[in-house]
C-alpha cells in the first residue's frame, strides 16, 4: 500500500511539472482512479477484528531451507537473518563455518499459524554441535500453559572460553533444529526466523576480571514506576519491536496477539519490567494463565519470562530482579543470569492468550508496561574484534533517544513498528490495528490511503472537471502561440510547485 501511495505522489509532482497539460490530465486521472481503487481494496486487506497480527519477520531476512541431513546444510553468515519453516515432528540442519576465537550464537523463532492447535508441550528444541556430533549447546522453548499458538524462541551457542571443554576448534558445526510437538497438535508447517550474531574474542583473557558469576548484586525489588502513561506501540517480532525507556507505557492487545517490545540496557545496568492487563468491560470467569512476558538478551537469547491469571479485573505480572549486565554473568547456570552478558537492546515479548477471548470477548484489552533500568553505564569488555551485527553489544546515545521518544524510529510511532515486507506478509503491529481505545492507530501511510480514500465520487467528478478545463486552456495557449502570441512561462499556470 505504501509504494502505491507514493506512485501516486509521484504522478502528481510529474503532472506539476507542465511537460503537457493533457499528459497531466492522464496522470491524475490515473491518480484518482488508484486512489478509488485503493479505497474498495481496503476492507479485503484489512485484518478482520479480533484476528491477531501475524509475525512480522524481519526485511532482510534471506530464505532458505533446512536441510534433513548434513551433508546439504547451507551455510548461515554471522550477523544474519533467514526464514525457513519445519514441518511436523520435523529435524533440519543448518552450517557453520567458526573460527577458533569467536562465539556463535544462534536464536530460532518458531511461527505456527495464528488458528493452529498448540499444547503447552508442544515447542521447539535447538542445538549446536560440532562435526563429530558432540553437542556444544542446547536450548529450548515450548507454547507452555497458554496453549495458545504464539512466537517462541530459543538459542545454542557454540562459546570459547576457559570453562569450556569441547567445540573449541575452527571448522564446521551444525544448527539442529527439532519441532516437539504432540498427537493432539495440528500438523501445519510452522515457520522459522534464525538469527545469527557472533562475539569477537577479549583482546586479554583477563580483560573480563573473572572466570565466574558475580555472586552478589542488588536483588531488592525497586520502588515502582509510577506517572501518566505514555502510547507506545508494541512490534509484531523481534525486528519491528517498539522502544521503550525509562517510563510508563500503554498499548493494546487481542487474545491470540503476541506484541515486541525492545529496551537498551548498558553495562552494569540493571532491568525492571512489569506489564499490567487492564480490567474487562465485560465477560465472566477466570482464565489460569492469561497474561505471558518473556525476556530476550540482544541475540534474542531467552532469559526469564512471568505469568498472570485473568478474570476480567486488572492483574499484572512482574519479572524478578535481574543482575546488572556483566560480561562474567555468562558463567553462571541459570538462564536469567548468564543471559544477562551482554549490553545492547533487550526484548520483551507479551502475550495474551487466546482462550481469554471464549471468557471476555476479543478485546482489545488495555496494556500498560512499567520499565525501570537502573545504574550507571559502565565501560564493557575489550574486544578484540567486531561483533556481527555491527553494534549489537552496544547502547548508543541514538537507542537512548529511540526509547525515550526522541528519535525517528518508527518504533516510537504507534503502528509504525511493522516492516515493509512484514505487511506483505501479514505482518505488522497489534496497536496499529486497534488502539486501547478501539480506534486506529495506522502509521503514515495508512493514514495517507485513508485521506486518499476519502475521495468521494463528487470530489472525482470536480477534478475531472479541473483537468478538462486545463485541458481546454492549454489548447487555446497553443492556438494563440501559433498565431505570435506569447508563449506560456512554466509553472503559470497548473498545481503549486510544491504539490
């Protein structure tokens, strides 16, 4: 829809430029038909209500396919993204090819359909492992007490360090990713989004101050974040998720919806999040596990998540005290504090499970998010190299400013979070469907294919009008210069230069 509006931007600014009154005329005529064609278009693309946004995967993610056996495995590139999918009970492979100095970590996102049937066991199961089958690690993620067909992630890692054994040499390794699921699941592909990032090695071994986790930190929970909330859309994936800062947040979300959120978190810094469901408007009962939060390092490693029960009145669901961002948590055991090593944007994804809709209606349902980072940035660790994606371990005073509101990310715009390929695939934000309020909340250019819409077959006939009247003027300009009259200066007459 966007590149069709700006198609007819450009007729428009061509027409200006007075190259032939009668070209013009063609041109806006053409302009008008699209944007009454664009209006009938509308209701058959729009997302009917109380249908959740599908996954909206990143733009530059690259298509390939997994490969059942090693031998044919394609090679992943450091700093990249793919799509792929797996079918039921299915097991694909993916290449590496690792030097013997950097870390490699890999996150899979497992996509089933939005009306797929899911159990709480029913997940996904990543690992890496080396040429002769060892296994450097594992991970895994699965649809838990929702039962609700939503994104979930998981990683593996292939990690040089002092407390590592194997998979330390340079050579080929392998992403193995496995589908769990159970009879009473439907078989549907489910897709995939891998992503790729690697960690240079430390200039000095030492450089990290320590080969174990920090044994004590600041566990108390903080004061809470109190003061009017601001709007902030939510992303439909990891790649168009919202900023946030320091703040209070609302949003909305459908049962079934799944909405991405991002934070920058410096070294030594520490994360408090708590996400709230606002209370119903009407409905009866209680659902167990309603409300989910997951929260995902920079390579979209999990790290902790937290649930709450819903019926019909406000609840809300709190992340326990996470540890300050250090290098050296890596060495711990527990995921919500190894996965806190790196500095750099922090994800936190919500969902609202879609049994919520059988006890109180599709919604939407009023969100409201409280963040919290805390502590002074730090200095990191010195690399020895550069991470790939560019940045990724890094807060730079421009995240700060995206979180915050300042920037021009459209992740600070409400509905603007979705990517251009996402919203040809169905892809885009919950919040840029329905407001808190019900209204909506589309970026930019749907507001444009709105105004654009709102041409009615009056206002076609009064341009068709306009146009056959400079029609008509330009002839008689050309009659009289044929005669020796003066000849037309551009821009006399026609749409202001700046149209």
């Amino acid at each position: 829809m966007g590149r069709r509006t700006g198609w007819w931007r450009t007729e428009a600014r061509r027409a200006a430029g007075w190259h032939g009154v009668l070209r013009r005329g063609r041109a806006l005529a053409a302009a008008a038909g699209a944007a009454l064609c664009i209006t009938v278009a509308l209701p058959q693309t729009a997302t009917a209500a109380g249908t959740p946004t599908p996954y909206a995967f990143a733009e530059d993610a690259r298509t390939v396919k997994g490969a059942t056996g090693t031998t044919d495995a394609v090679r992943l590139e450091p700093g990249g993204t793919y799509r792929s999918a797996v079918r039921d009970g299915g097991k694909l492979y993916y290449r590496l090819e690792l030097d013997a100095t950097a870390d490699a970590y890999v996150s899979v996102t497992a996509v089933p359909g939005t009306a797929a049937t899911v159990t709480s066991s029913d997940g996904l199961k990543v690992s890496v492992q080396d040429a002769d089958s060892h296994t450097c690690s594992t991970g895994a993620a699965h649809f838990g007490p929702t039962q609700s067909p939503h994104p979930i992630a998981a990683w593996a890692s292939r990690e040089v360090g002092p407390d590592t054994y194997l998979c330390k040499q340079a050579g080929t390794y392998y992403v193995v990713v496995e589908r769990r699921t159970t009879p009473g699941s439907a078989p549907g592909d489910w897709d995939l989004e891998l992503d790729y990032v690697s960690e240079p090695a430390l200039k000095k071994a030492a450089d990290s101050g320590s080969t174990s986790a920090p044994e004590t930190w600041n566990s108390a929970s903080p004061q809470a974040v109190v003061g009017d909330a601001t709007r902030r859309a939510g992303g439909a994936g990891f790649a168009s998720a919202g900023a946030l800062g320091q703040g209070v947040w609302k949003d909305a979300v459908r049962p079934g919806q799944t909405l991405f959120y991002k934070v920058p978190v410096d070294w030594g810094q520490q994360l408090y999040a708590t996400a709230e469901t606002g209370s119903s408007t009407g409905g009866d009962g209680f659902v167990g596990t309603a409300l989910t939060m997951s929260l995902y390092n920079p390579v979209r490693g999990y790290v902790d998540d937290v649930g709450s029960g819903y019926s019909g009145d406000q609840t809300s669901a709190t992340l326990d005290p996470l540890p300050p961002v250090a290098y050296d948590n890596r060495h711990a055991v527990q995921n919500r504090v190894s996965g806190m090593r790196f500095a750099g944007w922090y994800y936190l994804a919500v969902h609202l499970g879609a049994p919520v809709a059988d006890k109180f209606g599709n919604g939407p349902f009023g969100l409201t998010l409280r963040v919290r980072v805390s502590g002074t940035p730090g200095s990191g660790p010195s690399y020895a190299g550069q991470a790939e994606p560019s940045g990724v371990f890094e807060v730079t005073r421009q995240d700060r400013e995206e979180a915050a509101g300042a920037g021009s990310s459209t992740g600070n715009v409400p509905g603007t979070t979705g990517s251009a390929s996402g919203a040809a695939t169905g892809g885009g934000t919950g919040a840029a469907e329905t407001g808190a309020d019900g209204a909506r909340t589309g970026d930019h250019g749907t507001m444009t294919l709105v105004a654009v819409g709102g041409i009615g077959t009056g206002s076609l006939l009064v341009l068709a009008l306009v146009v056959w009247t400079a029609v008509a003027r330009r002839r008689a300009v050309s009659e009289g210069a044929a005669m020796g009259a003066a000849p037309v200066v551009r821009g006399e007459y026609g749409p202001p230069r700046a149209w």
